[in-house]
C-alpha cells in the first residue's frame, strides 16, 4: 500500500489530469474515492473547477443544499450541468422539513441559471412544481432539458411550465428537451428548441397543440401522447393550423 501511494504521488499534476478527464467519474462517490487515494491527488481534484462542473443531487439523501453550496464553490464560473433525482414523493412525517431544504436548494440554484447547459429532473410532480416555481428565469447557455414527473400523472392536469427563458438579443440557438410524464408549456424558450420528446397520458389535444406551435424550429419530434376523448373535450372554433417547416422527423 505505501509503495503504491509513493507512485500515486510521484505522478505530476498534468498527467493526473490528463487521466481523471480520460477516467470521467460517473458520479460524485468516485470523484471523492479518487480524493482520497493520497494529498497530490486530491490537491489536484480539488483544484480543478472541471471536475465539480456536473452537480449530481439525491433529494432522498441529507444536506444537499449544503452539497450543491460545496460543488458550486469549487467550480468557480465553469459551466454547469444540473441533474436531481429522488424515489418519490414526501412522507408527511418529513413533508416541512424536506421542503424547506428543497426550497433551500433551489433558491441556491437560481443564483447560478446563467450557467446551466444542462437541466435533468426526475423527481415527483410536488417536488417539481417546488423546483420549477423558484429556479425561474434566464438560461442563455441552455442546450439539454430532461423533465421526468415520477410517477407519471395518469390524468389531466394541464400544462408544466418550464420558466426558463432566453434574452431578447439572444441568436440561433438549439436545445433538446425530453418531458416524460407531463406535458410542457414554453415561453421564448420553445423558439431555440430544435429537438422535443414527449410522453404523458390523459392531455388534452389543445395543449398538445400549443406546445407544438410554441416551437417552430422543430427538426426532430417526438410524441407519445395519450389524448383525451374529442367528443368530451373539442378543439375550440379558434384552433389555429401548426406550422413546423423545418420538421424533417416526427414520431408518433
């Protein structure tokens, strides 16, 4: 073990970077497993705003306010990629507490929306619309949405909106965004996004609709959607056509 940790250390900091950006940690328990094999490595991971960059979030897990404070203050301005997951709604024994951490949490990642390229969720509708509620506001550097309501709402509920908006000078711009589980609703966003899969059950054809002319710059689109009868909810006479000239896939 010792004559191990001498070569570990022995390894210049280049080459030690060279190999953690080859090895990419696929989470945050190898990145802190690397941390610990010995000082010269961890001097390095924790030097590197690189590697603090990808802020992975467990909201069944304690204190990850605290843990995405941590990660944010070592990746300095780098760029940012968000991902939070959880198993499930709140138990109401811990319903206060947890929420008031959730709304902890996301107050701290508005603070860095400028800064997002990527946005994953896959969390329970309430913690959704906590998430979604606070964390609006501006995302120029956006390019990656992935919004997943688990479990799915089996009924209608009318739109999600995704208040992530762009600037008004801002110029061309593609983003992907997948939406399992709820149909979205787009500002001035749905205008950049090029790329759009959605499933949920039980929507109403309107809604459907409307997304769809909130985007159109859509070059690939897909749809697994689960309408509501038309004969129990019709289109309304003021139903506009939709209009995607740029459309070259669609799956429905």
């Amino acid at each position: 073990m010792a004559n191990h940790s001498a070569f570990s250390a022995r390894l210049p900091p280049d080459v030690l970077l060279e190999i953690f950006g080859i090895s990419q940690p696929s989470d945050e328990t190898d990145l802190f497993r690397l941390a610990h094999v010995c000082q010269a490595w961890r001097r390095v991971i924790h030097g590197d705003p690189a590697f603090w960059s990808t802020i992975s979030l467990h909201l069944g897990k304690r204190d990850q306010e605290k843990k995405a404070s941590f990660w944010l203050s070592r990746a300095g301005d780098r760029l940012l990629s968000i991902k939070i997951e959880d198993q499930g709604p709140y138990e109401r024994k811990e319903n206060r507490h947890n929420e008031a951490s959730l709304v902890q949490l996301s107050i701290l990642l508005r603070g860095c929306m400028g800064r997002w390229t990527s946005f994953m969720l896959s969390v329970s509708l309430d913690k959704v619309e906590i998430i979604l509620r606070l964390c609006s506001g501006l995302t120029p550097k956006l390019t990656k949405i992935d919004v997943t309501v688990n479990p799915a709402v089996l009924r209608d509920t009318g739109p999600l909106p995704i208040p992530f908006f762009l600037p008004v000078d801002h110029g061309v711009f593609e983003i992907g965004v997948s939406a399992q589980g709820r149909i979205p609703k787009f500002w001035s966003l749905g205008r950049s996004i090029t790329n759009l899969s959605v499933g949920s059950c039980g929507i109403n054809l309107q809604d459907a609709l409307e997304l769809l002319q909130a985007c159109p710059n859509l070059v690939r689109c897909d749809l697994d959607l689960d309408v509501e009868d038309l004969d129990r909810h019709p289109l309304p006479y003021w139903t506009s056509a939709v209009q995607l000239p740029h459309l070259l896939e669609l799956g429905v």
